[in-house]
C-alpha cells in the first residue's frame, strides 16, 4: 500500500495538478461561502469543467472543490449567522457570538484549523480501510450487490428529510427515471419514442445540475422575489479585538478534534447519511463531554471544532463505500462518482486492481489538498469574508448561466438543456412539497446497478428467492434494511 | 412556511399526482414503449420499470392514506397555487431561454437573464447588475471559446 501511495505521489505531484487542486479549493470555498450554495451545487456546475480534462487532474479538481465547498460554509455562518451549507448551521451556534464580541478572524481560523485536520484525519482512514473494504466486497456476487443497495436505499430514505415514505417515493422515481433508454441485457430500447437522444438514458449532468444546482437557485429567487430584504446583510461586527489563534492553542482542543473526526469519519462511511447529521451528532457529543455545557450557543470555540471537523471528516470516508462498492456515501460522492463514469472508470471493488494508478494518485491529491487548503483558507479569509457578504441578487444570476454553460458545454446540446429545465422544474416542485432531490439524484444514479444486479441474481438463481437464505451478507443486509423501514414505518 | 393544514392537502395533491403519474406509467407508457423479451427464458425489458412504477404507486397511495386518516407532520413549504404559481413562471421562463439561445445567441440572452433575475431577487442597483450582467456574459463566452473551444449558441 505505502509503494502504491508513494507512486500514487509521483503521478499527482505536479504542477498542473497542484493548480487545479488549488483551483477547485478556491472555487469551492466561494461557492460555498455563498449562503444557500454550498459544496454540492459547486460540484454539480463544475463536473462539466472537467470533460476536457485528464482523470487524475480532474478528480483531483473536483475532490478540491468538494473539501473547498464544506469548510466555505463556515464563512458565512459565523460572520453573519447564515450558514453557508446545511451542515455548517452548527458552526453558526458558536461562530456568530464568537464574531459579535470581536473575535471573527479567530472564530474563521478555528473552523479552518479544524476542517483541515478533521479532513486529513478522515483521509488516513479511507487510504487505510478502503483496501480491506474492497476485498470484502470481492466477494460479493449480485445477489449480495441487491440487498447492499436496498439496505443503502433504506438508510437514504430513513434519514433525509422528516418523511421516509417520501424519501423511497423520490429514490424509486429516479431508479425508474434510470430505466429510460436501452436495455442494460437486450439493448433495446425503453420509453425513448424513437428520440436519438434518449437512446444513452437521461443525461446525468442535465438531470443533477437542474435538480440539485438549479432548482436551489429558483428557490431562493423566489423567496427572495416575496422578500426582498433577505438581500441585505446588515449585520456589522464590531472591531476585532482578537484576530489570533497559535497553532497550541488550537491543538489544546485535541480531544474534541479526534472525537469529532471519528464522528464525522463513522457517518461518512455509512451510504445515506448526511454530512448535516454528523455535524450535529459531533456538536452533541462534545457539548455532552464538556465541563462547562452552558457555555455552548453563546461563543465556544469547541462548538466551531466539533461542527467543522465533523462535517469535513465526512469527505474523505464517504469515498469508502464509494470506492469499495460503488454506493456513494452521500450526494457529494455519488456526483464523484458521476464524474469517475465520464472519465471512464467504473466505481466498485474492480476499481483498485482496474484503476490502482488513478485511486492512488485521488488519495495523494487528497493528502496534498489538505496542505493547500490550509494555505489558501487562511490567505483568503478577508476575501471569504467579502464574498460572503456580496448580496445574493449579483450571486445568483451568474449561477443560473453557469448551469447552462455547464450542462451546454459537453454535449453542445439543447436537449441536455432542456432536461436540466425540466429537472430543476421537477426540482423545485420536490422542494416545496417536501420531497428529498437528493433522494431522486442517488435513485438515478444508483438504479441501473440495482437493475442488473437484480436481474442477473433472478436469472442466477431462476428467480428461487431462498436462495437468499445461503448468503449470510445479503441476509443480514435484508435483515437491516426490514429493521431500517420498520422504523422508519412510524413516521410516514 | 405554511400552516399544518396545508402543508396537508399540498401533500395530498402530491400523492394524488404521483399517484396518477405512476398509473399513466403502469398502463401505457411502459407496456407500449418497451419491447417484449426475446425468449420465454428472458426477463422482459418492461420487468424492471414496471416494477419500479409499482412501487411508486403503492408508496404513494400509502402516503394519501397516511395524509388523509393520520395527523402527520406535512413537510410542504408553500400551498398548491403557490408551488403552480412558481412552476407556471419558471416554465414560461425556461421555454423563452430555450428558444432565445439559438435564436438571438449567448450573450444577449444571457444579459437578459442576469439583468431580470437581479431585479426580480430585489437587488436595487441597476447599474451595477447592468455592468456585471455584459461583463459576465461576454467573458463566459471568450472564455468557452478559449478554453473549450465550444462556440456558445
């Protein structure tokens, strides 16, 4: 493993990688600064950015972005108490008091400090369990692959959003919506009415970018269309009395830095959950271990750390599963692995032994990402600070071209426009009413792997479902996901 | 947010829709735009997406019967006309983008769009959304051309 990393440096180390990594930091951090964008909507508008790209620069980009994208949150959070990120509304809790008593810049530096280290933490962790991961799933045949994705299905629909039935309704609608075009064993063709373009499916950039990007947008246009006043940040701080933070000081705070990065790094490998739900899990614990748990809300640091180290440590382990079984851990991963199909590499165990040279190399970047990202976060943080209070009528309008630039750019077609129209339509809609996009995202993305799986065990084993009672993965999987929806069943 | 009542019937109208939808889906759409199976040993193209429709149908119909006899905590964030009202508006707006871009090109089309969506977030300063909107717009395309070389319509 230690050659294979040390390979893995040799491809990454270079000056156009550096740049990128360095780039997408940047963009993600903006992005994600900007209150109601964050790291996913960065991902979705910037994986067309990549098309042209080599797959290691381009992962290497796109991981930046994501790591960029979480920590960016914080930003906003805690300078005007509107977090940047779902995640990051924790950070606000302690960020924003910390800020209104002068201490900004220190309150932004402990988020950073944290985020980084929560971040390499979690990336030690997926370079060392991702091997033993993948070699277990090795074993896996389809039928094993079916019940691991209903149980992943089970635990997204469980815990995003306040209504599971809604989750599954949202998941089942996108394995139904990845159905559309040829027939994954036949090759003919479905529900495409002879439309050339339909032929492939549904164009994943078009449907993610309009469903997750775009329809966020057209959210907050209209919210801000019925109130325009959430336009303007009045919120001033007062002179910073205290900018400092020495490096001791922050590492004083160790415990609740390796507590929250196990945290994060736990939640980060289970598919489904959210990096929201770490955050707050993190900022639980912390406050339940503290001495001092009234001082929590009203400006301790240790709330910033346990959020941000949290919430970053999911970045790395949700690339486990990813990598390991090809089940995303959360949206971020599962566009990761939208962008991993454009470049030609399939996610799952075959991975390491098909693509070694490119995982290492991920693995790499994401170690050297760290480094960058403290650099470039901690230059930065005046200009986060500026680009967090930039009011959202100059935000969104250049989000809402980039998302046509960006779906327009691959293909030069208007048709993947228009199924991003349609899809941010759609997308708007599942957001008033309540029902979990990324639910509908995962379910897409997901569904051609459950259909083959499932019909290669029906074909297996001539559709004889006792068979499930030889396998002891796929039972206890079964068994899990009945416990899951069980659950789930009270609060429909 | 809306009050709990019609957060209620927003999510009945929901269930009501998807539940027509998956029906529309189970009884003509799949059976009449896939093909049957090559042999009698085959699983049918049309198995999974039928499968998959079902499954939204009887979620859904769970989910109206659950609305409709059940004080449950609904979720919805705007009444029905609201959420019509926003997709009417959104339609008409992404319909005039569609065609305005091979029609009148990137550039205007792209200034019309940041110029309106600016005004209608409430920004005030139309001067500074003017600039940036002409500035914006022609640097995307240079940089499309010179990056990508991808001719923006």
């Amino acid at each position: 493993m230690i050659e294979n990393l040390i390979l893995g440096f040799e491809a990454a180390l270079t000056l156009t990688n550096l740049l990128f990594i360095a780039a997408g930091i940047t963009l993600g951090i903006v992005i994600g600064a900007i209150p109601g964008l964050g790291s996913v909507t960065a991902l979705a508008v910037l994986i067309p950015v990549t098309y042209y790209m080599s797959p290691i620069p381009a992962i290497a980009f796109l991981v930046g972005v994501n790591k960029g994208g979480t920590s960016g949150g914080a930003i906003p959070a805690i300078l005007l108490n509107s977090p940047g990120t779902p995640e990051a509304a924790a950070s606000a809790l302690d960020g924003y008091p910390m800020a209104k008593r002068g201490e900004a810049t220190r309150a932004m530096k402990f988020a950073l400090y944290s985020s980084v280290t929560g971040d390499t933490i979690s990336d030690f962790l997926l370079i060392f369990l991702v091997v033993p991961f993948a070699a277990i799933a090795l074993q896996f045949g389809p039928l094993e692959y079916t019940s691991v994705l209903l149980f992943a299905f089970a635990l997204l629909a469980g815990i995003s959003g306040d209504s599971p039935i809604k989750g599954l309704i949202a998941i089942f609608f996108g394995v139904f919506l990845s159905t559309i075009g040829l027939d994954p064993v036949d090759s003919t063709s479905r529900m495409t009415f002879d439309n050339v373009n339909l032929f492939d499916g549904l164009p994943l950039i078009g449907l993610a970018i309009g469903s997750l990007a775009l329809a966020s947008i057209l959210e907050q246009i209209f919210d801000l269309y019925r109130n325009p006043t959430e336009n303007q940040h009045s919120a001033e701080l007062t002179a910073q009395a205290n900018k400092k933070l020495p490096i001791r000081e922050f590492f004083s705070h160790w415990k609740t830095i390796g507590r929250s990065a196990l945290i994060g790094s736990g939640v980060g490998m289970l598919p489904g959950l959210g990096v929201t739900l770490a955050a707050f899990l993190s900022y639980g614990a912390t406050r339940k271990a503290s001495n001092d748990p009234n001082s929590f809300g009203k400006g301790n640091p240790q709330g910033i750390i346990a959020t941000e180290a949290a919430n970053s440590a999911v970045v790395g382990a949700n690339l486990i599963p990813t990598i390991a079984l090809g089940v995303p851990g959360n949206i971020a991963a599962a566009l990761l692995i939208g962008a991993f199909i454009i470049h030609g590499i399939v996610p799952g165990p075959f991975m390491l032994t098909m693509h070694g040279d490119v995982i290492y190399a991920l693995f790499a970047s994401m170690l050297m990402a760290n480094f960058i990202h403290l650099a470039i976060g901690r230059i930065g943080i005046p200009v986060w600070a500026m680009v967090a209070r930039t009011p959202k009528g100059l935000v969104l309008p250049p989000v809402i071209i980039m998302c046509i630039v960006g779906v327009y750019l691959p293909g030069q077609s208007l048709f993947d426009l228009g199924v991003m129209f349609v899809f941010a339509g759609l997308g708007l809609i599942m957001k008033r009413t309540g029902f979990p996009v990324v639910c509908l995202v995962i379910g897409f993305l997901l569904g051609s792997m459950l259909e083959t799986s499932l019909r290669q065990s029906m074909l297996l084993y001539k559709s004889d479902f006792w068979i499930i009672f030889e396998s002891p993965i796929a039972l206890g999987f079964l068994i899990l996901t009945l416990v899951v929806l069980l659950k789930a069943a009270f609060k429909l | 947010m809306i009050d709990s009542r019609s957060a209620v019937r927003t999510e009945i109208a929901a269930a009501f829709a998807l539940t027509a939808a998956a029906l529309f889906a189970l009884f003509w759409l799949i059976p009449n735009n896939t093909e049957p199976a090559r042999s009698e040993l085959d699983i049918s193209p049309a198995f999974f997406p039928m499968l998959t429709a079902g499954l939204v149908l009887f979620l859904s119909l769970v989910m109206l019967v659950a609305r409709l006899t059940r004080a449950v905590v609904a979720t919805a964030e705007l009444s029905g006309p609201a959420i019509l009202s926003e997709v009417v508006v959104w339609c008409g707006a992404s319909v005039a983008i569609w065609f305005a871009l091979p029609v009148i090109g990137f550039i205007p089309t792209s200034i019309a769009v940041v110029i309106l969506v600016g005004l209608a977030t409430g920004y005030q300063k139309w001067w500074v959304l003017g600039a940036m909107a002409i500035l914006f717009s022609i640097t995307v395309d240079f940089g499309a051309w010179q990056v990508f070389t991808v001719d923006l319509p």
